[in-house]
C-alpha cells in the first residue's frame, strides 16, 4: 500500500456521498453503517462521559443540538445514553442536506430526538438557543472561513459548552483504516469517503492555529480531534 504524503490539506479532494448524483443505494447503505464506524472510531462514549454528562441537569431537561447530523446514529446514542443513566437529554440534529433528513427521519424513533433539515446559521438568525452544541465528523468538510463561521454560530447557540469531534490527519490512521475497512462495508462509500476524509482533515497544531480564543484542541489518540469551548467539568 502506497500512503499519501498527507503533508498538508487535500481541500480539493470530495468525497462520493456529498455528490448529489451519487448512487442512493450506496448512500443509504453508507448511512446505516455510519453507527458501526462511529462506535469504533469515533470516540464518542468517552466523550459523552467525560465532556457531556457532567452537563447534564439532574433535575430536568438538557436540550442538544447536533450539527451536521447526517444519518443521525450519534443524536440518536446520545439520547440513548442519557436515558440509561437516568437523564433527560432532548436532541435535535440538524443537515441540510434533503438525502441525510429524509433518512434519519425514516429510521425508528428515539424518544427525545428529532430532525430539522437546517443550516447552523439559520437557528442563530431565529435566536434559538441548545445547553450544549455537537458536531461529529463536520470539521474536515470545512475550509478555513467556513470553520470559523460554525465555530462562532456554536458560541451563540450553547448556553454552556460546544464539542466538535473529527478525525486528525496522519499516515498512521490513514494506514490503519485504510487496511481495516478493506474486507468491510461492500457497496458503500465507507472506505473510499473514510480515506477521503482523512486526506481533507486537520491536525492539531493546523485547528490550533484556526481556533479563536478559549477554544481548546485535544488529541484524544492519534487520529482523533475534540475542538471544545466550555466544556471542562462544571
């Protein structure tokens, strides 16, 4: 296997699924299998443990809204998560993109969750307000003027912390899922979109450099970012 520099930013490179010509078999097959990939790579139990619940109030609702929600396997864990340990967490997930709502919406309810086909923007012109905004895997689609922009709309719309997870470039995650995924996700566009992904992501120093005051970068391994404000125990 022949990996990639992986030097710098490959903004140009576009992953299948944003084609809005793609394949819809593909598509949705790519949608249902999101909630296996990120439950492996994503991190986001840990996450939810040690960044969110200790927002969560004990004595009411928690309202969350999830950026780029996609197929929404993670507003769906979360809400799933919160119930289990006894906490009320209401999610909404928003995407604009009419493919990903349609299929989150077809998908078995969860109680608490919900589905908006939005921008960020929009809700922060409607002065709408979330306890807590996420984001996973929204970063590395974003140029630099765009990363600011979601960054800023999150300030406005949490109350009290804004986590924004994704993958941090390098050969060694390029390599790893490059070779784990190889016999997985036939008819999908999971290993092609992931190693695309990988290639469009940042790094630590490159979302320190980007990230505006009291935001903090954190490597939680070596192929995953949290962006957060807020978000240290309260």
């Amino acid at each position: 296997m022949i990996l990639p520099p992986l030097v710098s930013r490959d903004e140009r490179a576009t992953e299948r699924m944003d084609d809005p010509d793609c394949d819809p078999t593909r598509l949705a097959r790519t949608y249902a299998q999101f909630r296996l990939v990120n439950a492996v790579v994503a991190g986001w139990r840990a996450a939810y443990r040690h960044q969110l619940r200790p927002h969560l109030r004990r004595d009411g609702p928690t309202t969350l809204l999830d950026v780029g929600s996609g197929g929404g396997d993670l507003a769906r864990a979360l809400a799933r998560w919160a119930h289990r340990d006894g906490l009320d967490l209401r999610v909404t997930g928003i995407d604009p993109d009419l493919r990903a709502h349609a299929w989150a919406r077809r998908q078995p309810p969860v109680a608490g969750v919900q589905f908006r086909r939005a921008l960020s923007r929009e809700l922060v012109a409607a002065g709408e307000r979330f306890d807590l905004v996420v984001s996973n895997h929204l970063l590395h689609h974003l140029a630099a003027d765009e990363l600011q922009a979601l960054l800023a709309d999150s300030r406005r719309l949490a109350r009290t912390a804004a986590i924004h997870s994704d993958i941090q470039r390098g050969r060694l995650g390029y390599a790893l899922f490059s070779v784990a995924t190889w016999p997985f996700f036939p008819g999908s566009f999971i290993r092609e979109d992931g190693l695309t992904s990988i290639r469009r992501s940042y790094t630590a120093e490159e979302l320190r450099a980007l990230a505006p005051e009291r935001w903090e970068v954190t490597a939680t391994g070596p192929w995953r970012l949290l962006l957060t404000h807020g978000a240290g125990t309260p």
